[in-house]
C-alpha cells in the first residue's frame, strides 16, 4: 500500500529527504559571497598529457580554476575511498585506481603497482581508462551513502541501498562543473569509463587465527549505470551502483572513516594536482608528510616520463594554491623530496 515503508534498502538520496535539501539551501548564502573572490582573471594551469608536457611554459597559471557561474557548492563529508573501513581500501587509495591526463584516454591499457602486501592492478575497455574528474561521480554517491547510513544509524531514516539515482543537474552542481549541454552528454561517457574500468587487488594480511592468507579480488569502479533522457535527448538523471566492495565498507561497517575534502578540489585543474590533494589529505592530514618524488611519479601511474612528470610537480609546487596545503620542494638523500604540510600546521 502507498503508506507502507519499504521493507528493504531504498536508493541513495531517498533516505535523506527534506534534511538534504535544507543543508543544500544553508551553504549557499556563504558559498556565494566567496565566488566573485575566487574569480581572478588568470591561465588555469592543464594537466598536459605526455606529448604536452614537454613543451615549454613561460609563466606558471593557478592549479585552481574558475567556479562556474552561480556556483553554490554545498558543505558536504566526503569520505575519501581509502580512508573508508579496513586497512586493504586505505592502502588502494595509496595509488591512483584512474588516469590523470585529460587528453590521454588510455583505451586498453594496465597499470600495475607492485606493493609490500601485493599488487593493484587498473585495467581499461575500449572506451578508455575511468579518469580523476569521472570518479567525481563516485564521490558523490559515496557520500550521500555515508550520509544516509549516519541517519540510519541513529533512528532517523532507513537503510540506503547500493544503487544511486540523482538529476544530472544535482551533479553537475555537486561536481562544481557548469550545467551546460555538452558536460551532461559527458555524463555518458562517464558511466561507461567508470563501468568497464576494472581493479584487480591481491593483498596478503593476517586472519584473526593468525594464519597469513593472500586475498585477490577485483570490481569495476561501479557495477552498472543507466542514463535516462528527456525528450529533448538531454540525459536527465543517471543510476549507478556502487561496487559491492565499496557498499560494505560503508555500510556494514561498524565506524566506517570519513574524510571531509575541501570543496574547491573540485576545482583543481591539473589531474596530478588533485592526486597530491587526496595524498596530502591521507598522508599528512593536519600536520605534514614527505614524498621523494620517484615514489609520487610510481603512484601515480603516469604514461609519460620521470623527468616530465618532475616538471609538471614543479610548476604544481610554484603555484602552491592546492587547498588546505602548501607543497615545498626538499633535497633528498637518493632524489628530489615533496613537503606537504598542513597550512594551519604551525598556527
């Protein structure tokens, strides 16, 4: 009957309600008086693939781009993937699961990190490697999904299930991007970049008897999608499901761990600046973490060279406007080292 409660888990959102919605209108008023701030005239500095990147650049631009018109990013917890449940997803989060270059699609290709535990492994379709700006997508869901779980944790909703359905215009907004025609039809490419990405993990790690065992599994970054479109051919709203994997750390866990992320590291340009955003967030959190810059260039999972990629960390670290951190280069014993320090670190 129509007033029955669902038995089962519901969507992703639904469980939210009205509460959502007023948290969505409360950020605005203070979201807005920073947008005309944040919006200097200058060059956004572009995470150039590499063919790009040796060409030479005359003048360092912001790693922070423009906001969109009418802006109004709300103040969402977004729980980063690795620093959600058991140690095996914090350590995934070490690497990056996607590609950071805008241009190169990466279409059938593998990157393989060889770790102390075991190995992570990205592989792609046809269609291209899921990139850093797709796995906004997956952001979001996992925090509405953290979010959701909260409420039903404390008797005020019920329990969301693994399936996400919001407007493309609510993403779009989330994701900090403008609502043009052309950023919704991405949102199809998106899906399917994100839905035939698929990571393969073998981990070693001790059992509660103590025995020493090797697990290996492996999921899409999300296990189905559906776009649905308006009339007009517009997709209108996107279903996605988180992978399975995912879904159980946060909500079968009994504290699942959440980080909150800045609101403008969606507005990080360069694909290896929001890479060191999310390391410097895990790694050094409030305080400050080094990395020699051959271990960053092997995370990374970069297509183009060391040397390249140095240029591009050192143009990265001259800007130092990545949110919530400043980045510092140090002399190493065996190479270059990265400082990431907290900016209210000695405040």
């Amino acid at each position: 009957m129509s007033g029955e409660k669902p038995s089962g888990p519901v969507q992703i959102g639904m469980t939210l309600g009205d509460y959502l919605v007023e948290r969505l209108k409360a950020a605005q008023a203070s979201q807005e008086q920073g947008t005309e701030e944040q919006s200097k005239e200058s060059r956004c500095l572009i995470d150039r693939d590499h063919n790009e990147a040796s060409q030479v650049v005359k003048s360092v631009g912001p790693s922070i781009r423009k906001p969109p018109k009418g802006d109004n990013q709300a103040d969402f917890f977004i729980p980063a993937l690795y620093d959600v449940g058991t140690r095996d997803s914090r350590s995934i989060m070490d690497v990056a699961v996607f590609r950071l270059s805008k241009r190169d699609r990466r279409a059938g290709e593998v990157i393989r990190y060889e770790l102390t535990d075991g190995y992570v492994e990205v592989s792609s379709g046809s269609a291209g490697m899921a990139s850093i700006w797709d796995y906004d997508i997956v952001l979001m869901a996992i925090s509405h999904l953290t979010e959701s779980m909260n409420r039903f944790r404390e008797g005020k909703g019920d329990k969301p299930g693994r399936v996400f359905r919001p407007h493309v215009a609510d993403v779009l907004k989330f994701c900090r991007r403008s609502d043009g025609g052309k950023q919704k039809d991405d949102l199809v490419e998106t899906c399917i970049r994100l839905n035939t990405t698929h990571v393969a993990m073998q981990r070693t790690r001790k059992a509660k008897n103590g025995r020493v065992v090797t697990i290996s599994e492996g999921e899409a970054l999300i296990s189905r999608y559906k776009v649905v479109k308006s009339e007009t051919g517009r997709p209108e709203y996107i279903e996605i499901e988180l992978a399975d994997w995912m879904y159980r750390e946060i909500a079968e866990g009994k504290n699942p761990d959440v980080l909150t992320v800045h609101p403008d590291y969606f507005l990080i340009d360069p694909g290896i600046g929001r890479f060191l955003y999310r390391l410097a967030r895990r790694a050094a959190g409030k305080t400050e973490a080094k990395w020699s810059f051959k271990v960053l260039y092997d995370r990374s999972g970069s297509a183009g060279t060391f040397k390249e990629f140095c240029r591009i960390l050192r143009r990265i670290i001259e800007a130092n406007d990545l949110p919530e951190y400043t980045l510092q280069e140090e002399e190493g014993q065996s190479g270059p080292l990265m400082l990431m320090k907290h900016r209210e670190a000695d405040t």
